[in-house]
C-alpha cells in the first residue's frame, strides 16, 4: 500500500521567503508528526495532530512556523520569512492511532530537503 | 525531559559476525523505544519497538533489541551482519505515562558491515 508521501522533494528558497511543505499520510492514519532532521543529527520533533487539531507543537521553533491539517488528513507545513538556519531536512510521519497508551509505531515519510539560500 | 544517547557514531563489523548497536536513554517513567533504520536517500523505517512485556524484542530483517530497565538501555542486535546492514540506525524513546507522543531520537549509529 501507499506509504506516507511528501511534496516537494526539494525545495530551494531565498532568505525572508516563505514555503510550503505538504504531507499525505497513510490512508486512516488519525495521528501525524512533523520532525525536522538536520545534518548528521537525529530527527528532532515539531508538531504532532490528533485528527484535525494540534496536540503538541511544542516542538516548534518560533512563531515562524506554523502547521495545519484541516480536514485530518493532508498537512502543510508553513515556514514565514525563511532564514538560513531553516535548512534541513523536513520529515513527516504517520501513525494509526495516536492514542498515548497505544504505543503505535511512526511511519515516515522520504522528507522534503529545504534549502534557505 | 527526555534524552537518547547512541554513544558510537560508528560501528565496523565483518560479514557474518555479531553485531551491537547502542542505545541508553532518559525519560520519566516507563519508555516506548524504537529504532529505526535510514538507508541514503530513503525515509526512516521502522525496526522494532518495545511497549511492555517480555524485555526482548525481535524485529524485521533478523533484528533484535534488549530492554534493559535498571540500565535504561535498548542496544540493537543481530546475529549474522549482512553487508546491507550498513545503514544510519536510530534510536527513540517517547514517554508512556505522560502520553506525550513525540519521539526524541538520538544522533544515530552508522552501521558499516565489510565483506
């Protein structure tokens, strides 16, 4: 079956603008995690959504950063007045449940490689 | 807060030899622990996990891991290195008794395995 998708692949901006990441989790998937993977570092976490709203977005960086998922599917992640330091690797996971008892393993996506010029 | 140490950046094992990838971490009450694998240019793929119960867990592709309480460890292992093996591994923990979901990974072992 279909994995967890992201688009673009990679993405090249300048300094100060603003991009869009999208996500497509696996099909019935209720949970999804943005994480953000810098060079030679492990994946470090963002926001999560429960269905439609934020659960934990503690992870977020700055008010820079913001993330939706409006009908508790695709999500998109929005980064306002890009700067240099926002160059990584943005990941995007899935997983079926959520529930914090369930212990459900994350699914990930390939990641979208952002580059701030 | 929650930490996860993998304290090799690398390990070298020969085909056909035992391998041991490291993990500790730190995290108030009892841990979910996962590792998680990254081939190049490739997403993350799941392993193995361990949520409760028998403190040894088996995983795809002949891995397995440890739970180790009293050490707070999950070291990685597996019989007879393939030399596909060689990949990035990660190690994560979450928190089950806060409920917070996120994972806190470690900054990853890289695997290599020669023939």
């Amino acid at each position: 079956g279909a994995g967890v998708s992201q688009t673009p692949s990679n993405k090249v901006t300048e300094k100060g603008k603003y991009v869009e990441l999208r996500c497509d989790p696996i099909s019935g998937h209720t949970a999804l995690y943005w994480y953000r993977q810098s060079l030679g570092q492990g994946p470090e976490f963002l926001i999560y959504f429960q269905g439609t709203g934020a659960a934990d977005d503690s992870g977020l960086p700055n008010d820079r950063f913001f993330a939706v998922r409006p009908e508790g599917s695709v999500s998109t992640l929005k980064i306002q007045r890009t700067e240099r330091g926002d160059s990584a690797v943005y990941l995007c996971a899935s997983s079926l449940k959520g529930l914090a008892a369930s212990g459900d393993e994350q699914f990930f996506g390939p990641g979208t490689r952002l580059t701030v010029l | 807060a929650q930490s996860v140490a993998q304290p090799e950046d690398q390990v070298n094992v020969a085909e056909g030899n035992p391998l041991t990838v490291k993990c500790t971490y730190s995290v108030s009450g009892n841990p979910y622990l996962f590792w998680y694998v990254q081939y190049p240019n490739r997403g993350l793929q799941f392993l193995l996990k361990y949520i409760t119960g028998d403190n040894l867990v088996k995983g795809s592709y002949g891995f397995e891991a440890e739970f180790n309480k009293s050490q707070t460890s999950f070291h990685l292992k597996k019989p007879s290195a393939l030399v596909s093996d060689s990949a990035l591994y990660f190690c994560a923990v979450s928190a089950r008794d806060t409920g917070r979901r996120a994972l806190t990974f470690g900054s990853g072992t890289r695997l290599q395995v020669q023939p």
